[in-house]
C-alpha cells in the first residue's frame, strides 16, 4: 500500500471534543498506520485556502494524549463555506474569480493529501460532502471522513453528536453556582440561556443534569437554600409554542409564592419571532458566510427578560449564559468513549477509502457507522416526545405544546 497523506481539520464554533478527537486520530493513525504522514490545516478551511498547515511530528505523537485533557482546539476553528465564493474573497482568503472548492482540492492535491478527516457539525461536514463531490467530479483520489461535533445534537441521521454531553454536563455545573444568586435579594428572576440555534436538546439535557444535581443536595430546613430555590421553574425551547401572557401568568404565582423564579431557555427559542420583529422595525440582523442569523447579537434571554421581568414585579432580573464555558470544557468520560469509537471507524473508513461521517446511524437501529455525506443535514429537531423531557417538565409544573 502507497505512503498515506493525512490531513486533519477543525471547523466551525468549539465543543467539548475537538481536542480529543484530533488526539485521538493521532494515537490510533500511530497504532494501526505508523507509517501514515500526518498534519493538520490550521483554522479550518481556512488554513487550506491558505496552505496554513502544522505538521504532526513525532513529538507531537509522543504527546497526543495530552490533548484529552483540554477543550478547544489545537488546530483552530474558522466558518468558511467553500461555495460561498463571495464571502471568501471578502476575507481575503481567494481572489476574484476564483472558485474556492477549486483552490481548496488544488491544495490538497499539491499537499498529496490522500485522506481528510473533517471535524465540525453539520456545516463543516456538508461543506466536506460539496468538496468531496468537487474532488470525485474533477478526478481527485481523496477520501474525506468526518467526525460529527455540536453541543446542540441536531444532525441528521446521527443520534449524539460528539461533546454535546459535556456541554449539557458542564452547562449544569455552571448554573449551580448562578442559582445561588436568587439569595442575593428578593424577587430575584434568574434566567440560565443555554445555546441551542434550532434544537432545544442541549437546554432540555442540561435541565435534566441541573435537576439530577440538586437533587442529590443535602439541605438545612428552614432556610433559603433548598430543593425549591435549586430548582427550574420554566423552560422554553425552539420547538415549543410559547404563550407569554400564559406564563407570565404562571410565573408570577411562582415568585408571589416563593420569592424568586428561575427559567431555561434555548438560545434558538422564538429566534424567528424575535428576528422578525426587529426586521420589521428597521433593523438589519447579521448573518454568517452559511447564511445564518449571528445568534450571539440576538441575545434571546434578554428578549425573555423584557417579556417576564415586569410582569413578574421582579425587584432584580439577570440573564447568565452557560454557552461559551461549556462549549469549551475538555470531554466527559461519556463523550471520550463516543469519540474513541467513532475516530475507530474514521481510521478504519479512511484507509478502505469509504467517505462519509461516522456516527450512530438513527435509520439503520442506531449503528455505528461511516454515513453517506449526502444524508447529513442540520436542523434535527428535538424530540420532546422522549420520556426523559417528559419527566423533566413534570418536575417544573409546566405543560407545553409543539410549535
């Protein structure tokens, strides 16, 4: 078998498996493929437009274990869509004219690259699939294998993506602390904003790990820190109808009976309606290369605060945002056994030459698989139908009804 060339690539926002997965593709290349050349593009796509590369040294391999102790990425992120032409020449990353799936395989072609393992969620492996495409179209021999990340576990058909359980894990951590602060005065409204774009599972999940965590608390009757101050009092998430009158209401009876209230809400909840309203009052809301509203200058918890604070007649209102320091928390037991086996198969995908993503795949009984590039999709919803949510909302007093 001919020398491997193997490129490696982090792309789009951070998740609690980055930097395990590029360890983890560097321990099992030096288990089974030794011989395997091995480097990285920095910052993404990027790092390809621009040859901006880190090659894998021996020292490097000799301390690739390291990197499961640690968030982020060792390599970088960047958002580059390779058919967004355009926006790639506003960057400086091609000039005019030119076509950057063109320059990106032109790249890896004069690399000798001859597998690409893509690291990202559902815009960095689609945009892996219109590369591959490009490749296989233009007579490229390359295998490209991605490995699926997001905190928000919305990609189709892969039923957990990578570092979505530490994020909800570490999410929960976060908020402990915040709960606290409904001692700090009274009527105290503590909304916890979680990120979550259009599925809602990682606020559902990291209710249920806030849930589990408090319940596991030990407690002094008679004084402010218990079981009701520790607890969730609504949630709300991207696939939920909301009534603000109707909890408005409800979370009044709420604080007019214990003194403060706590919420979770999904950084995606009502995100079209909140859009929509600003758009029409003249506003014009930023999006990204993908064409996606840049979420973080919506602020929803904020829009959440303006629709409960007053009517709640909170004395004090806060919004706290769990995103950015679970987002970046190095991977969980449960997630460093899902990247193992998953960077297992892109090894093994990789050197049979089969492209795809790896992932539990939802339409074959949940089995592990490398995944047809052209079945990933983003967007999966969240299934509010799973027992787990419903024992969730149970323990809020709260009912609720699809969108």
């Amino acid at each position: 078998m001919a020398k491997q060339k193997v490129a490696m690539l982090t792309a789009g926002g951070l998740a609690p498996c980055l930097s395990s997965a590029v360890g983890g593709l560097i321990q099992r290349y030096t288990d089974i493929a030794p011989d395997a050349e091995l480097f990285a593009y920095r910052s993404g796509y990027q790092g390809v437009l621009l040859s901006d590369r880190i090659d894998i040294t021996p020292e490097i391999r000799e301390k690739a274990h390291l990197l499961h102790r640690y968030g982020g990425s060792p390599i970088g992120n960047s958002r580059v869509k390779l058919t967004n032409a355009a926006d790639c020449v506003k960057r400086g990353l091609i000039k005019e004219g030119q076509n950057p799936l063109a320059v990106a395989a032109d790249r890896l072609a004069a690399d000798g690259v001859t597998i690409l393992h893509t690291i990202g969620g559902d815009d960095t492996n689609t945009t892996a699939a219109d590369l591959a495409a490009y490749l296989g179209a233009n007579g490229y021999d390359l295998t490209v294998v991605g490995l699926p990340k997001t905190v928000d576990n919305d990609v189709i058909p892969i039923r957990q993506s990578l570092g979505a359980w530490t994020a909800a894990e570490v999410g929960a951590a976060f908020f402990d602390n915040v709960a606290n602060e409904q001692t700090a005065a009274p009527r105290t409204l503590v909304i916890h904003e979680v990120m979550g774009r259009h599925c809602g599972w990682l606020t559902a999940a990291t209710a249920r790990a806030y849930i589990q965590k408090s319940k596991a608390n030990e407690y002094i009757d008679g004084f402010l820190m218990n079981e009701e101050m520790k607890g969730i009092d609504g949630l709300y998430l991207p696939e939920m109808a909301f009534d603000a009158d109707k909890e408005a209401a409800r979370l009044r009876e709420v604080m007019d009976k214990r003194g403060f209230a706590t919420i979770f809400v999904s950084e995606g909840a009502c995100l079209d309606a909140i859009v929509a309203e600003r758009e029409a009052a003249g506003e014009s809301v930023k999006r990204d290369a993908f064409g996606h509203v840049k979420i973080d200058t919506i602020n929803v918890g904020g829009w959440f605060q303006k629709q409960f604070a007053a009517r709640l007649d909170a004395e004090r209102s806060m919004v706290q945002k769990s995103g950015y320091f679970a987002r970046s928390a190095p991977a969980n037991g449960d997630d460093l056994r899902l990247i193992q086996g998953m960077v297992d198969l892109a090894v093994e995908s990789a050197l049979n030459k089969v492209s795809g993503v790896t992932g539990h795949d939802e339409d074959q009984n949940g089995k592990l698989r490398t995944i047809e590039f052209p079945r990933i999709k983003g967007g999966k919803p969240f299934d509010m139908t799973a027992r787990w949510f419903g024992d969730v909302m149970e323990s809020i007093g709260q009912s609720f009804e699809p969108a």
